[in-house]
C-alpha cells in the first residue's frame, strides 16, 4: 500500500498547496490514502466543517487535528458527524468527535488512523502510551488492519520517539506533527516502522513557524501582549512522508516530500 502523511495545514497559502498538489500527488506516486493534519488550517488556528470538505474533495481521506483541534468553536459540533476528521484520542472522556478511525480505501485495504497527543511542554492529557496500547489491541496490524497510521502530535522530540519505538513493528507509519519544522530523520525503525520525528508544516517558511514574522518577533523582543497573530501569505512548501508497505502492512521505504515555496524540493520516484 502507498500512504502519504502531509504536515501541519497553515492558513490559506497552505490550503491553497493541497489544493494544487494533492491531486497531482495521488497520481504520480499512485497513493492509496492521504493524511493531512489540518488544525492550523483555519486562520492558523484550528479548522471549520467546510475547510476539511475542501481537503477531502481534493484527495485527503483523513484530516487529523491537534491541541488546537477546538479554536474554532463549529469543530465542538460537526467533527462528531465527521468521520474523516480525528482530534487526539488521549483528551478526556466526554470529549466529542473520535480519535481513531478504521477507512477502507478503493482497493478494499482496511486503514487504521490514530491521533495521539503528547504531555511533555503540552496541555494535560490522559497518557498517549495507554491510549495507544488500547487502540492497537483492539485493531492489530494484519488481522483488522491492512496498515496503521499514527499521528505524533508533541512538543518534544524525546516524546515522540518514544511514542514510536513504543508502535515498532506495530504500525506502518508514526510520524510526529505540530513543531512545523522537518526534520532529517527519516527511517524505518528495527520492526518495520516508518518514523519521521516532525514532518514539518504545508504553509509559508519565510514566517516563524507558519505566522508572519512581525508579531512574533515583537512579543519576543518586548514581551508584551499585541496583535493577533496571523499566517503567512506566501507560496506554501507542502511537506509530507511518502511510505509503502509490505503485505504485512509494515515500511518497505519511506521517503520525504517537500514541493513548493522556499524549502528544498524532494519529490520520491514512483
């Protein structure tokens, strides 16, 4: 199976590249499910019913979300009739929506979809280790799961390994969100597991993680309150990981993608 994670959604220069490379991307690298995390694609700040339509209209299967899975209060009701749109399964009982999702693609293949949320420098949340050992109990790799896709959503890149040795041999592909930055560790862990530890943002690099410079740099600068903060408008650069499994549903290869905006373009061969 050919799967493609894509990072952080920012603002509308990020919507714009989904909407312009997505559908070339299937194509080309002949995908069976898309992964978008979207929950800056709001204004930077969350996401609306009719922006994750938007997503899946042009190709995204799922849309997994964050510690701003909420900013926009419209998420609280339609994310319950949206199966295609995960917050982290590790809020607290009585959360609406769903952290996990089992799609089934085209061809059949079963996809098991989970969104975690890490603790360390984040909000409180119920332990992401626990949620996640339930989850995979419950829908194991190769017996009610053609392949697995967990989103690492964590401040800290100690967490998210561990996350991911955690899944080794467990998942098909544990790929960290949220610091908007990719990083270069690309692989497959010892078991079979496609791991990235950031995959980076879909939005303008020439910001401070997404924002426009000016009021970032000034709360640094002056530590006072100011403006909203607001995305950057510029050419996006979507950053992804491409990964294919095996008929054991773990990573034959991974590869990252990076095409657009100011980044170095990485595209992998078909």
């Amino acid at each position: 199976m050919r799967l493609l994670f894509i990072g952080d959604v920012i603002g509308r220069s990020g919507r714009a590249a989904i909407a312009e490379h997505v559908p070339a991307l299937r194509e080309r690298l002949a995908l069976d499910f898309v992964v978008a995390n979207g929950e800056n694609a709001a204004g930077g700040f969350g996401i609306t019913e009719a922006i994750a339509q938007e997503f899946v209209n042009v190709g995204v299967d799922c849309v997994t979300l964050g510690n701003h899975s909420f900013d926009q209060r419209e998420a609280l009701v339609f994310i319950e009739r949206a199966p295609h749109v995960l917050r982290p399964m590790n809020y607290p009982p009585g959360a609406p929506g769903r952290g996990a999702f089992l799609y089934e693609t085209e061809k059949g293949e079963r996809v098991l979809v989970m969104s975690v949320m890490g603790r360390v420098f984040m909000d409180a949340m119920d332990d992401p280790f626990a949620s996640v050992e339930k989850e995979l109990a419950a829908c194991p790799l190769g017996l009610a799961a053609d392949a697995i896709v967990l989103d690492l959503h964590a401040e800290a890149s100690s967490e998210k390994q561990a996350l991911a040795n955690f899944c080794d041999g467990r998942v098909s592909l544990a790929i960290g969100t949220h610091t908007h930055v990719p990083t270069a560790d690309w692989r497959i862990l010892p078991h079979g597991t496609a791991f990235q530890s950031d995959a980076g943002m879909t939005g303008d690099y020439d910001s401070v993680i997404g924002m426009d410079k000016e009021e970032p740099i000034r709360r640094f600068t002056r530590k006072t309150p100011g403006s909203r903060f607001e995305p950057a408008a510029g050419a996006a650069t979507l950053c992804g990981l491409f990964v294919e499994t095996g008929g054991d549903g773990l990573a034959r290869r991974v590869a990252p993608v990076r095409i657009g905006g100011v980044l170095g373009q990485a595209l992998p061969e078909p």
